[in-house]
C-alpha cells in the first residue's frame, strides 16, 4: 500500500465526515510524506467539527496538513433533530422552526422518512431541520 492511501485510511473517519458536513473538498494529496487536505466549509462550526474527528484520530496529526477556510457562500448544513417521547410534528416544527405550522417543511426535508402529515415518528428517530 502506497503512503497515499495509507493515509487515507488513517484519516478515513474524518474524510467520511467531509460530505456530511457540506465541505467542499478542493485536494487531497500526499506532500513532504504528509497527507495534504485543502477544503472550504460553510461555516466554523464545520471547520471545528472537521479539526474535533482529526484530533479524534491523531491528536498530533503529525502527517497531515489540513487547510479548511470558510466560504459562506456553500449551503449551510441541515440541523438534525433527534425525536424524544411525547414529540409529534407539530410540536418539532414549533420548537425548531418557531411555528406549529411548518410541520409540513420538516416533512419534505426527510422524504424518505416522511410521506405526509399521518407519519409516526418515534423516538429515537432523527430528522433532518430545514434551514428557513
């Protein structure tokens, strides 16, 4: 296995994050025996998240060089909403999206969960929030 890819491998838990996170990964290579990573988030929180799973595997990070910026220009990042007991729609949408009535947006936001208005949710369930 060549240096690449072993550090690919490594680093793998983090790599899976990118997508997740909305970064927009512009190169991945290997420099100096170090694995160089240039991406943009669309916000610090996604940055903070990225540099928390890399520190998660390697709190040296040692071979690895990791340029992340900010362009507020990418899509924001959905919020996820965990269902608890005693939660409907009705209620998520009043807390997450300020109004009882927006349900309707929390369902086209997880169409492959939700189908429409009669669908159970349960909890433990995560639901993605649109941003409004």
């Amino acid at each position: 296995m060549d240096r690449f890819e072993q550090l690919k491998a490594k680093y793998k838990p983090a790599l899976d994050l990118i997508p997740e996170l909305h970064i927009k990964l512009n190169n991945l290579h290997v420099e100096n025996d170090k694995l160089v990573l240039r991406a943009h988030a669309p916000a610090q929180d996604q940055v903070n998240d990225m540099w928390n799973k890399i520190k998660a595997i390697d709190p040296t990070y040692s071979d690895l060089a990791a340029e992340i910026t900010i362009d507020a220009s990418l899509p924001p990042v959905p919020k996820r909403y965990t269902v608890v007991a005693g939660d409907s729609l009705w209620k998520i949408a009043a807390s997450q999206l300020g109004n009882g009535s927006k349900y309707p947006e929390i369902i086209k936001a997880n169409p492959g969960k939700l189908k429409d208005d009669k669908s159970v949710i349960h909890p433990g369930d995560v639901l993605i929030i649109p941003n409004l």
